[in-house]
C-alpha cells in the first residue's frame, strides 16, 4: 500500500508541479502539531499512551474543483516524532516470565496527497493519505535465559535494546480555524524487534524453554492532533 501512495505522490508531483504552491493566506503554509498517541491491537498490549510533536508543510496545486470548494494539495511532515512507555507482558500466564517497562521511540517523516474542503466560511478540512518511513527505537528487560533454564528464582533481569525500521501508513484528517487545527490521525504498519538479547520467552514444541530476540508486532496507532499553521 505504501508504495501505491509514494507512486501516487510522484504522479501529482509530474502533473500539477508546475503550479505547486506553498498554501497561503486562509490556508496557511507550515504547521506544528501536538499528538496524544494511543497504540492500538497487540502494541497496546506491550505500551502505554504517549506524545508526539511533527513539523511539516502544505502545498496545494493551483486549480480548485466545484467553484473552489476543494483544492487538491501535497502534505509533507519533515519530522514526526513520539515515545511511549512499555508495559510489563506476562508470558504462559507466569508471573516470572515476562518482559517489563522500556519504552518505544519513533522518528520519520510523511508524504503524501491531500484534499482541502471550504466547509464554512473560515473553516477548512484537510484529508490526506502518506506514506510514512520511521525508524523506531525500542529498550525492554526480560528474564535472564541461563536462570530461567536452571530454575533459579526468582529471575534477574536483562536490558536489551532494537533499532528497526517501518513502513507505515498515515490517514488522517485535521479542521483548521484561522491558524488553529485539530484532527485525527491513523499510523498502520508493523516492524521486528531485535533486542540482539533472548528476553521475549517462548517455549519450542517439544516445550522446551527457548527465548526469543526478536518479536514481530503491529503498530496500529490513533493520535489525537492539535497544533496551529503559520
């Protein structure tokens, strides 16, 4: 999907480049946004709600649909940015076996089309669809494997880190008032941890115990923005 979106990008790019404009006057030009970001699925399972901030721009194309009702346009976020803190995740419903706290860190960037609606006089709506590259950063601790296979409670604890990549996929729509926003957003991808430690427990299927280094999970995220255009 995300390529669909990038290839999408680039034919607007070709099209319209020509009378590409940064947004002017009532439609502002740069933005800065505030998130609330709640995981959602199996990423809230292992991390709480956190924050986020992203810095971008809006370009619309020089020509408008329905007597200027909707004006296509481009949105590009230079930087996004949020952490959340980590939960600790029971494993096979035993207490000792579980990885605990951390917390999860992303970075990227978005582009993508856009449409902007004249809803009232002074009151605008954005809509827009990007792809959205992010490198995440994650930290976890989880049971020392040695002690787990030799019984010895109760378990000490190692600290891992990952870096990762994703490639993800942001829908989301804003109302705008004056130079004032607010909207909702929805980031939807996945990515593979590697905590380059086996801390994620897991058992084989003669039930042996063998933990993991790396944990597959979705990153199913809505965040709640407010920010201003200026």
């Amino acid at each position: 999907m995300f390529k669909k979106i990038l290839v999408l990008s680039t034919a607007f790019i070709m099209l319209f480049g020509a009378n590409l404009k940064a947004q002017d006057g009532e439609y502002g030009q740069n933005y800065v946004k505030l998130q609330f970001v709640q995981p959602l699925g199996e990423y809230r399972d292992y991390y709480n709600s956190g924050f986020g901030a992203e810095y971008g721009r809006m370009f619309q194309f020089n020509m408008d649909i329905a007597n200027g009702l909707m004006i296509p346009g481009l949105d590009i976020t230079f930087i996004q940015t949020s952490f959340n803190t980590g939960k600790d995740h029971i494993y096979f419903g035993n207490e000792n076996l579980k990885t605990e706290g951390g917390l999860i860190w992303d970075l990227g960037v978005k582009l993508g089309p856009m449409m902007t609606f004249g809803l009232t006089e002074g009151l605008l709506a954005d809509v827009s669809i990007q792809y959205a590259p992010t490198v995440i950063f994650g930290f976890r601790k989880g049971p020392d494997e040695n002690m787990v296979i030799n019984n010895q409670l109760p378990y000490d604890t190692k600290t891992a880190s990952s870096v990762s990549f994703a490639h993800r996929v942001s829908i989301k729509g804003d109302i705008r008032y004056a130079h004032f926003l607010f909207g909702l957003e929805f980031l939807l991808g996945n990515t593979t941890f590697n905590y380059g430690h086996n801390i994620i427990p897991a058992y084989d299927a003669a039930n042996n115990y063998k933990p993991r280094d790396e944990k597959d999970m979705g990153l199913s995220t809505l965040m709640l923005n407010f920010g201003f255009t200026f």
